[in-house]
C-alpha cells in the first residue's frame, strides 16, 4: 500500500487550487492521480498541458494508443481510468480489451495505430519497421507518427507515477487481461 497521499484543495498551491477546480467543473471530481501530481507546484499543470495539447487524433483514437500502452506498462490505475474514457468515446468492453492487448480487429486502421503504440512501448521508442509500415499503409502519416510518440510518452509519464505512489485508483477497476491474449 502506498504511502504516498493524495493532497486535498486545501493542500495545495493556488495555482493547483485553480486547475482542481477547472477539473471539478469539468470532470465532476479530482482524479488522486491528477491530484497527486499537485505535490509540485507545476507538474500537474505540465502533465495536464501535454495531455490536452493540440494533436492530430482524435479523442478515440487517444485512447487506442493510451489503452495499448498502459497495458504494456502494467497500470491498474490508467487501465481503469482509459477503460472508462474509451466507453465514453464509443468502445464496448471487448473492443478496448482487444485495444489494451494491442489490437482493433473491428477497425483496420485503429488496429494499425494500436499494434504501433504497443510496439513503441514494448521496444522501449524502437517500434517494430512492420509496425511503422502498417501505420502508414492505413493512412497515418510522418506528422501522425510524431504525435502518437507524444501520446505514448504522456501516458507512459502517468503510467510511470502510479506505479511509483500507488495511489487509490477512483474509477471502476479494469477488467484482468488474459496473458494468452498479450
């Protein structure tokens, strides 16, 4: 069990104060991994800057990457977290196990993109050559190419802190996923 605490408003700055509130607006609560970035003064703001920066994806296609990376990552808490975002993006239950394993039978170009996250994030940024062709024979082009490594890269940072605090995860917890389906 973690002992690393999840900070209320009231413990931290006024800054962090600011960005809780925008979430609680937003969100209808402060998720403890959000907040627990809010120990420093800016890293919740910088980690919230990278994930909603302008990118060439969309909100679905986010989460295939998220969903395939934090699989390969091990971490409950965004396993839970993008389980919950991808049902509200449109994904059923077995389409974002299929996603988390690192694969979209049901969509060929969504399979291309999570068979390159999966890559990237097992090979540690070396993704396979057959994953980067894939990739750009189902469309994605060199600029795609650049902002799915910033989208590994934020949630392989979020995937990194939980499994350093383990703090509470606060959304419905994942389902197990079958080693045979890896």
């Amino acid at each position: 069990m973690s002992t690393f605490n999840v900070p209320t408003k009231n413990e931290v700055s006024e800054n962090n104060q600011a960005i809780f509130a925008q979430l609680e607006k937003g969100l209808g609560f402060v998720p403890n991994l959000y907040a627990s970035f809010a120990h420093s003064d800016t890293a919740l703001e910088n980690i919230l800057a990278i994930g909603n920066a302008k990118t060439s994806f969309s909100a679905k296609e986010k989460e295939v990457i998220n969903l395939a990376v934090s699989q390969v990552n091990e971490c409950v808490y965004c396993l839970s977290a993008h389980t919950a975002i991808g049902k509200l993006n449109g994904f059923s239950d077995d389409e974002i196990l299929e996603l988390r394993a690192g694969n979209a039978s049901f969509n060929d170009k969504l399979d291309a993109l999570a068979k390159f996250a999966r890559s990237v994030a097992i090979n540690r940024g070396a993704a396979t050559p057959e994953s980067i062709e894939n990739f750009y024979n189902a469309g994605f082009t060199k600029g795609n190419l650049a902002d799915a490594i910033l989208v590994v890269g934020e949630i392989t940072i979020t995937n990194y802190f939980h499994k350093t605090t383990e703090v509470t995860v606060d959304f419905p917890i994942a389902q197990t996923l079958a080693l045979e389906t890896l």
